[in-house]
C-alpha cells in the first residue's frame, strides 16, 4: 500500500474511532450511573460508627446538559442503598443557570436517611441561594461549620467546608471537639493538603468529574491538578475518596468515566502514631 493512502486510511480510522467515542460517551456512557462500594478505614473511628454507610452523591449539574430524569434516578438508587447517612458534595447546578437551583432542591427533597443528610456547596453554587433552596428541603447545609452525628454514646464530627476555604488556621478553627474523630467535607479535593496537616482522618469529596472525558493512554487532561480524580488515596494518616459525581460541564459527554453514586462504609484503621 502507498505510504499516503496507508497515511490516509490511518487517519479516517482514527477519526471514526474518536467519532464513535464521543457517540457513545454522549448517548450511552453519561446515562449509565452505578453504584460504587468501598469501604474506608477510618483512623480513631468510635466503636458504634464501626460500618457506618455513608452514600456521596455529588456534581449533579442540573442544566441544559443535565437532565432532571438523571438526578432523579440517581436520588432512587441511593435511596435504594438505606445508607445510614447521605452527604452532598456540592455543584447542585452550573454556573450562570441560577434558575435550576430550585428545582434541584426539589429533586433531593426525597433523601432522608437515619443520621440525616449533610450537604457542602460547589464552586459552582450561588452560595446564599443553594443554601436556603437545599434548608427548604431539610438539608443541613454546612458553609464553614461542623455537625455532630451521636449514637450509643459516642460521636462523629463533620466538618463542611465553603469551596474557597483552603486556609488551615480557619479549617482548625471549625474542629470543636479535638479529641472527636474530625471528618471533612470539601468539594474540591485539593483539600487533602490541609486534612493531612491536620491529621484529619477522612476527607470527602467530589469536583473531578472523575476527569468526565478520559483519553486511553493519557487520561484526564486535568489529572495533574488534583491528588486523585477519583477513587480512594491515602496521605500520612488521613484517607481522601474522590468522587466521579452524577453531572457534567461544557460537552453532555462521559467517555471512561461513567457517573456513580459512592457507598462507602467506614471501618476503623486504628490511630496511626
């Protein structure tokens, strides 16, 4: 074969492979949410939250790429889980589509689990509005602040964070009870830095999209950024889970990257000296 028609060819079976990707990615990849369960060890972790489940749902993304049928079904399928507790990890719409804000507290009004839902704001999120939108449905919107979760005599405290706190004196502040198994919640999960300077234990989060659009062989474009796009990483004696979210921004594709619904059950690990 010459070497321009063998040059040719190359280049048309290449184009249809990436042509073919981003078909599948949009009509297949994005609508197919799942359910991933990890369990995480917990340095310190009380006796009675020994297998607490804890479901993340995060990066919902309601807007003209998003659909309300796709958070809807992944509000079922968490329900479906009876998670002892569910958090969300922010970047409930997209920015400049204030008008879904409503609506997709509507969308979550359904959670409910034992120990409540607690619920972090996105870099995506109008931040006085999200918040009164998601307290109307009974949501416990943490900006800056801690809950504290008790059962059999011991506790859990969570600590949420705004997305542009990143400051370790102002994360140290929000810790009330030092001698409490402190658990973070941050959208972004640069956060990890500060975590593990503070020996928190657990870090939450979301953000990544997973990378939303992962290349064979190379990855995510923005895989350098972060400390993991998804999935569970360790530092010193703190763990961080990454989660993939439900959503996305800029193209209504998923490619290697589907959407999930994190289940985590927490186990002790045993405090690291």
């Amino acid at each position: 074969m010459p070497r321009r028609e063998f040059a040719r060819q190359l280049v048309a079976g290449a184009t249809g492979l990436v042509a073919g990707s981003i078909v599948h990615g949009y009509a297949n990849e994005r609508h197919q949410i799942g359910v991933t369960r990890t369990t995480l060890a917990v340095s310190g972790l009380p006796d009675a939250f020994v297998g607490l489940r804890v479901a993340l749902l995060t990066d919902l993304h309601l807007s003209p790429l998003v659909e309300a049928d796709a958070i809807e079904r992944a509000v079922t399928m968490t329900l479906a889980e009876r998670p002892d507790l569910i958090v969300l990890g922010g970047d409930y719409v997209t920015w400049g589509h204030d008008h879904f804000i409503g609506p997709v507290a509507e969308l979550l009004a359904t959670l409910s689990a034992p120990f409540g839902v607690l619920a972090v704001l996105g870099n995506h999120d109008s931040d006085e509005p999200v918040a009164r939108a998601l307290g109307r449905q009974r949501i416990t919107v943490l900006r800056d602040a801690h809950a504290r979760i008790e059962h059999r005599g011991d506790a859990l405290d969570f600590i949420g964070l705004r997305y542009w706190t990143r400051e370790i004196s102002t994360i140290a502040r929000l810790i009330d009870a030092p001698g409490n198994v402190n658990i973070l919640l941050a959208h972004d999960p640069r956060r990890m830095a500060e975590a593990a300077s503070l020996n928190l234990p657990l870090v939450l989060s979301g953000h990544t999209h997973g990378g939303q659009i992962v290349l064979p062989g190379l990855g995510a474009w923005n895989r350098g950024f972060f400390p993991a796009m998804q999935g569970m990483v360790e530092r010193d004696n703190s763990v961080l889970y990454v989660s993939r979210g439900i959503g996305m921004v800029y193209v209504p594709v998923r490619l290697n990257c589907p959407p999930e619904i994190a289940l985590l059950t927490l186990e002790r690990r045993g405090t690291v000296s």
